[in-house]
C-alpha cells in the first residue's frame, strides 16, 4: 500500500467522511473534489452516521493478498442512510447468518497488510447493528 | 490528590470482542482436562480483523455517543496499552482520528504494563481540572499476550474501555479524589521484540499485586477520611477471580461490596483493559449515590486508587451508550485452534 494514497484516503476509511456539493446536495463517498451529479468543484466535507442497510453478500474463500488472514470473509454492499451505496467487508457475523436487509453500522477493523514492513490498513467495515435495551 | 470533586466522568464506553475461548480448552491442550481447579473461565479473544487499535476506537466511540459532545472540545486522548500494533506510531491518534478530536488534541500511549489506563485518568482529571482543556479521554485496551501454556494464558483476555473526563456539574460520576503508589519492581516484564511476558510466578502475589494495591487504597482512605464501610461497590485490577477478593477483604470489603463487578470469568484479564472495563460495566448497573472505589494495579509496579460519586446524570445519558453486557452476551465460543490462528500463534508468513 502506497502510503500517500493511504493517508489520502483516510479520513473517508477512518471516520467515514464524505462530501456534500454546494451545488446540487448530492451526497457523496468516499470524499471527491468533483461532483460526480453537476460537476462542481464546491464540495464540502460531510461526516456519514454509519448506519445502513445490507443490500448483497458474498462470502470471499479466495483472498487477495494481504486478506487470507481473514478467509472466509464477507463482502457486500452497503445502502447508508444518506443514501450512498458502499462496498465493505462484513464482520461479527458468521457468513451463513447473513442476510440481505440487515441493517448494520459502521465499525473500524484492520482490513489489510501487505508485510511487516509496511502499514497496517485499517478502514471501515459493517456489522449487525448493536441491539440493547 | 483532591481536586475538590471538580472533575468527574462524562461519558464512557466499554469494548469486548466476540470470541470466548473456555479455560477447559485450554487445558486439554497443555495439560489434560481438568486439571484446572477453580471455576469456570471465559475469556475473549479478538477476531482476525482486531486489534488493540480497533478495540480502542470502539470503545471511544461508545462513550463519545453517551456524552453527545464536540470532539474539538476534547484536548487530549489518551490511551494505555502493552500490546500496541505498532511499536512506534501512537495508538491514540487513530482513536483520536476516528472520534474527530484531531487536531488540536495530545495523542499519545501510555504503558505500566495492567495500570496505564487509570494513571491516564489521572493526568486527564488534573488536565480537565487546571482548565487546559474542557475535556479529556483516557482509556486502556490490550489483546493481552500470554505464552501458550503459560499460567497467564488460562485469562489473558481482549477488551478495553474509554472514559471522558470533564467538568463535575456535567459528570455522572464524580471523581472525589485519588491517590498513586510505586516502586521499581520486577515481577512482570516483556522485553523488546519478544512476543509474550515473562512474570514471577509466585512474586506476583503478595509482594507485587497486594501490597500496591493495599498501600494506595490505604494512603487514599488516609487523605479522604474514608473507610471500606463508606463506599457502596470496590473494584479491584482483577488477574484473576481471586485476588480482588482477596486484596480487598485484606482492606476490610465485603464479598458483595466486590463481586458485581469482577469480569475476569467472562471475558479474562484484559490487561489495561480489564479494571476500566469493569468500571464501564458498573456504572451500567450502579445508581446515583452510590460510591464506587477504584484501585488498578500495574506490574513494574504500581496501583492507582480513586474515589468516584454517582450522580443523578447517570441515569440521563448511561441509556445512550452500548453496556458492556451486550459484548458479554455476544460471546461465540472458539477452540483452541481458532484461538491460535486468531491470535497470530500460527504465522503465515
Ligand atoms: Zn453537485
């Protein structure tokens, strides 16, 4: 992992920032410099809740590297309730439990490594939203 | 140390990972089953996703959605660990990142091995408390290491929890006054670049753990003119089942003035993590009134003793947070060859 592209794109893995355009109010994530709806470049940061909806899941048995560690996993795509759709892993959950329409919140997890000379990645991922009385 | 109860806490949080390794399964693996006397032990294990890191971030997260503050208001976030994911690069600023208190936050670890935590409470009550800033986190988080079929490895536990410090009329819990004791002891140690502790077998005990916590307890009582009959709940560092019962019948508690609150059967020993998570999952249970005393205890060695009020607010905001009894519950049995894959004792590359 390149560490200036890492540290660019942290604020989103870590904090799950976004941006608003000024122009139209489309919601974006990750951050962009551009509206992707208008086209402006009057972007502002917006911090997404982290709450959302699981809309498709696939369990992963053939990691990439830096992932194996972590096999089986699964991956999905998530509806926030802003309204972007997110690519993720799910966690806390084991794969045969998962089911689409889940509603899952925003957790930070190491995500990957690619040594032990380099950073260790850590981003967002979803799971099933914390239950209390 | 009395600030003249103008400090206290006003949020906090607790984080436990998912998976329970039984103390059984441990022993069948080293040596036979049960040849393990006392009770039944659980104790959490981080997943292959966590770390102490991860952990951390959690647990703050859980207190900064009790308190509903501005994390530009929090001007240090401080952490307590022996288990850092980087030897060099601060844990706390990820923390600090992913609560949106950078940048005009200190960010820095803290390390006195179980004790790091509670010594970061305290520089966080006397930075809220001088005025340098409005608010402070403190915390501790540890994915415990134990060598394999070391002693330690029946409680070394994964967990952690976070506590802002803030002024005492937003408090829900009062921080009366506290008081530290140290020495230059050897009882437990890890050494750069190795993976597991070393410890003192039996010089853990009555040397180390009970006479740290005894004479801070004692020096506390001292300077607040208290007693054991003047607290409602005591809550001890706790390595095992044992010793706070023991540590605190030695400072003239009761059994039940103790027990509610001793976690290690259920998620083990969390190392920095265990006496601040114990503290999360009693003020889910306490009520306003009531008085909580706190004595860590950290080998190298040292112990942090503290007085804490309960107040009305408690009652307010705890219903925000997530209790540390929803982690407890959540607890997915492993054995223990997920426990060494999880916890790196299996080595890919
Ligand atoms: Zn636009």
């Amino acid at each position: 992992m390149d560490i200036a592209r890492l540290w660019r794109q942290q604020p989103s893995n870590i904090r799950l920032l976004g941006s608003r355009c000024r122009s139209c109010g489309v919601l974006t994530f990750p951050e962009r410099v551009r509206c992707a709806e208008c086209c402006s470049s009057e972007l502002q940061a917006y911090q997404f809740k982290g709450d959302g909806e699981l809309l498709v899941a696939t369990t992963v048995y053939e990691a990439p590297r830096g992932f194996v560690d972590q096999v089986p996993y699964v991956a999905g795509l998530v509806r926030l309730v802003e309204g972007p759709i997110v690519a993720a892993m799910i966690t806390d959950i084991e794969p045969d439990k998962v089911a689409v329409g889940m509603r899952v919140e925003m957790v930070t997890r190491r995500i990957c490594s690619s040594g032990a000379d380099d950073p260790i990645v850590y981003g967002y991922k979803f799971r099933p939203v914390a239950h209390h009385d | 140390m009395a600030l003249g109860s103008s400090v206290g806490v006003i949020g906090y949080g607790g984080y436990v990972p998912r998976f329970r390794i039984d103390a059984a399964e441990v022993d069948r693996v080293w040596k036979g089953p049960g040849m393990r006397p006392n009770g039944r032990v659980f104790k959490a294990v981080s997943g292959p996703d966590e770390d102490t890191i991860t952990i951390a971030i959690q647990a703050a997260r859980n207190a900064m959605k009790m308190a509903e503050i501005d994390p530009a208001d929090i001007g240090a976030v401080w952490f307590g660990t022996e288990s850092k994911p980087y030897a060099v690069k601060p844990t706390s600023t990820f923390v600090a990142d992913a609560i949106g208190a950078l940048p005009f936050s200190a960010a820095a670890d803290w390390e006195f091995a179980c004790k790091p935590g509670t010594e970061a409470m305290r520089a966080a009550a006397a930075m809220v408390g001088s005025g340098m800033s409005r608010y402070a986190m403190c915390g501790g988080a540890d994915t415990a290491q134990s060598r394999p079929g070391d002693a330690l490895e029946y409680h070394a536990g994964a967990g952690g929890a976070a506590f802002i410090m803030g002024p005492a009329d937003e408090s829900l819990a009062v921080l009366l006054g506290s008081t530290t004791y140290a020495t230059n002891t050897p009882d437990f140690f890890r050494r750069e670049g190795r993976s597991y502790p070393s410890h003192g077998q039996r010089f853990t005990g009555q040397p180390a753990y009970f006479h740290h916590i005894e004479s801070a307890v004692a020096r506390l009582f001292d300077e607040l003119k208290v007693g054991p009959e003047d607290f409602t709940y005591a809550i001890f560092h706790q390595p095992n089942y044992q010793f706070p019962l023991r540590v605190g019948k030695a400072l003239g508690f009761r059994k039940e003035q103790i027990e509610p609150f001793i976690l290690t059967n259920m998620v083990g020993n969390t190392y920095s993590g265990a006496l601040l998570l114990s503290f999360a999952y009693a003020l889910d249970k306490v009520a306003p009134g009531d008085r909580i005393l706190l004595a860590s205890y950290g080998s190298g060695a040292g112990s942090d003793a503290a007085s804490f009020l309960v107040t009305d607010r408690l009652a307010e905001v705890r219903s925000r947070g997530v209790p540390v009894q929803y982690y407890i519950d959540q607890g997915t049995p492993i054995d223990y060859a997920f426990y060494a894959r999880y916890t790196q004792k299996i080595k890919l590359t």
